[in-house]
C-alpha cells in the first residue's frame, strides 16, 4: 500500500488515445478467431480433466478426501474463471473479428457459468465507457461519507498506515469473505456496488432501468441460456445426486465469484488511485484508474492476464488477451507514474483494501479514498 501521499500534487492525466496506441505495436491489435478457440480447448481439458480425477477421490482414504475436494473446488474454480475470461472477450469483441462467433460463444459459455451474457454485456460496455466515474460507473462505485452515514466519524486518507481502527480485523475478513463468495449474484440480481440510477435493478429483468426497450429480447436470451443451464444441472442432480452436483459445480462456481469479484474489486479500488466527478472525468482519465495485479506465472496463465494485464484492457478493449501483456509494457513505459500495478499478495491486498477503503468524501472534482481510522496516540 505504501505510505507516500498520492494526492499531494495531483494532476489529472493529460494523454491521448492517439498517443497511446501509437506507443503499441500494431500487431498487438489482431484479433485470430482460431487461436482464441484454442484458450476455449485448453479451458476445457483443464476442466474435464479436474473432474474426471474428481471422481476418484471417493477411492482415496477418509482422512485424504476433504482435502482432495478443497484442492478440486480452488483448481476447478481457477479455471472456470479463466473460462469465464474468454467469455468476457466475447463480450467485447475482442475473441474473434466475427460478432456471430463472439456472441454464440459468449453465450454458451457464459451461461453453462449462470451469466446472463446480453445482459452482462450492456452494463459492462457502460462500466467501460464510465470507469472510475462517480455518477456513472456500473461497478464498485466508492459510497460516500454520508452514504454510509459517517458524518459524525473521521475522515482519514487511505493510504496513511500510523492509524487505527475502531473495527476489529476479523470484521473486515468477514466482509472480504461476504463480498468475494456473494459480490456476483447479488450484484447480477440487484445491483450491488452499482451506480446511484440503477441501485436494485436486476441483470435478468429485460424492462429494468439498467437497459434500453430494443435490448430487451437479448435480456429474454440471456435468461433462456441460465434456465437452460439451470434444467441441466436439475436433471443432473436426479442421474448422480444433489450432492454430487454440489460437489463438483456449486463449489466450483462459488470460487468463480470469489476470483471474479475479488479481481475486480483490486482493479477499481486502492488507496493511490482516484475516482473523478464529471466536471474532471474523462474516457482515458477513469481508464487509466485500472491497477494490474500479478498473482503469479501459474495464475496468470490460468487468469488469462485478466489481473495483469487490465490496464490495457480497459483502454483497448478489442484487444485479445494473449496480446495484451506484450501491449503493457509499452503502456507502462508511456504512462510513468499514471501506470498503476501493484505486487502485494493476493490475500493480503484484499485485506488492505477492504480495511482501508471505506468511503470517499461527499464533495470534490478528484476524490481519494477515506476511512475513519484515527492516528496511533504514542
């Protein structure tokens, strides 16, 4: 987290578009439909390879089988995140130049995760045009002060670490356990962490104020996929068993949320990074208020670079994944200091950031995170 003051001296970025592509080498913009299909087969072998061991775990001993199980849900969890990535691709036309090929495979895959692809889409689309937007960002929107109704508390910058805090640690690990297991269905179903226009509206309701009338029948498609989903998984718990299916598709799916949630949340919240109200935010601006996060080569690879590569992501949203790494390095030398990355461990960042980014100030054209951490008495 560092404990160099980010907001003394400020300046809001001033870079172009232009200036940045420019910095990117051209190939890095090619989008090859079959070797995007190739991360989908490599996904899935993953997957099935997983749960064909899985299956074998009842032969283990007693006292191994809880622990082959808890390695299954992470392993599986971890891929079918990455699956979802790819989906995610799709979404942005980023997996192949064809939108037939895009929308067919994000659908599919996205439902066989209960995503409602159409949906998602739209208020993701809106999340990358508004990013770090205060009025009209579609995720992890900070609240502010008097939200949370916390006038009467104080109000210290984020990234001073000589404070402390009237909660005790356990309180913010159970928040960062609520948020990363139950974030997702909450936020697909009413919203959560979403802007002010749109607080209670559901993903899977085509007339919600979250979409326009002509994009209603794609929320109905959307919703037939998950019903479609859902029979599979109903007709499945009557072949093996309900716990079977819990087993080896709840859990795995719970630990989906809890990457999904859990990356996104440090790509849009940190202590260094600044959230902007209209009269200063711009495209590139809240784009550039993206931190990447490297969890490692193995997870990386597994991620897709989702983590690692975001920045670039978020300003060059057509661009596939397997370029994008290569992109952000030529992005971060551009950048300089509006380059954001942070190597802190996984867990650890979670933490930090749920404990010391509770809220930003009700007024201000540039806004910080606060908490209500007071100074340690000496």
């Amino acid at each position: 987290m560092g404990v160099v003051d980010p907001e003394k001296d400020f300046v809001p970025p001033s870079f172009t578009v232009k200036e940045l592509r420019d910095c990117i080498p051209k190939h890095c913009f090619e989008r090859n439909t079959l070797r995007s299909f190739s991360y989908i087969a490599y996904d899935l072998c993953g997957v099935a390879a997983l749960a064909f061991c899985a299956s074998y775990i009842h032969a283990l001993p007693v006292y191994l089988q809880a622990l082959a199980w808890i390695a299954y849900w992470v392993c599986q969890g971890v891929v079918c995140t990455g699956l979802w990535v790819i989906a995610h691709e799709c979404g942005h036309g980023a997996f192949s130049p064809s939108r037939s090929v895009n929308n067919i495979t994000g659908w599919i895959l996205h439902s066989a995760l209960l995503v409602p692809y159409y949906a998602w889409r739209h208020t993701h689309s809106q999340h990358h045009k508004n990013t770090a937007n205060m009025n009209r960002d579609e995720v992890f929107v900070p609240r502010t002060k008097s939200f949370r109704g916390l006038n009467d508390k104080p109000s210290t910058p984020s990234w001073r670490l000589d404070t402390v805090f009237e909660e005790s640690p356990m309180y913010h690990v159970a928040k960062v356990i609520a948020q990363s297991l139950f974030g997702w269905p909450l936020y697909l179903y009413r919203n959560a962490s979403g802007p002010k226009y749109a607080r209670g509206a559901s993903h899977f309701n085509p007339k919600s104020v979250l979409f326009r009338s002509d994009q209603a029948w794609q929320v109905i498609v959307s919703d037939i996929g998950l019903a479609i989903t859902a029979l599979v998984l109903v007709y499945a718990s009557f072949v093996w068993s309900v716990g079977a299916v819990v087993r080896f598709y709840g859990v795995p799916y719970l630990m989906v949320n809890f990457w999904l949630v859990s990356i996104t949340y440090l790509q849009h919240s940190s202590p260094r990074v600044p959230h902007y109200n209209d009269d200063e935010w711009t495209f590139l601006r809240g784009a550039l208020c993206t931190i990447d996060h490297d969890y490692g080569w193995v997870l990386n690879t597994c991620l897709h670079h989702i983590n690692d590569s975001h920045v670039a992501h978020h300003v060059f949203s057509l661009m596939p994944h397997y370029h994008a790494v290569e992109a952000t390095k030529h992005l971060k030398a551009k950048l300089g200091k509006y380059y954001y990355h942070n190597d802190t461990n996984f867990l650890v960042a979670l933490y930090r950031t749920m404990r010391y980014c509770q809220f930003v100030d009700d007024t201000g054209s540039v806004l910080f995170y606060r908490n209500t951490s007071v100074p340690k008495v000496e």
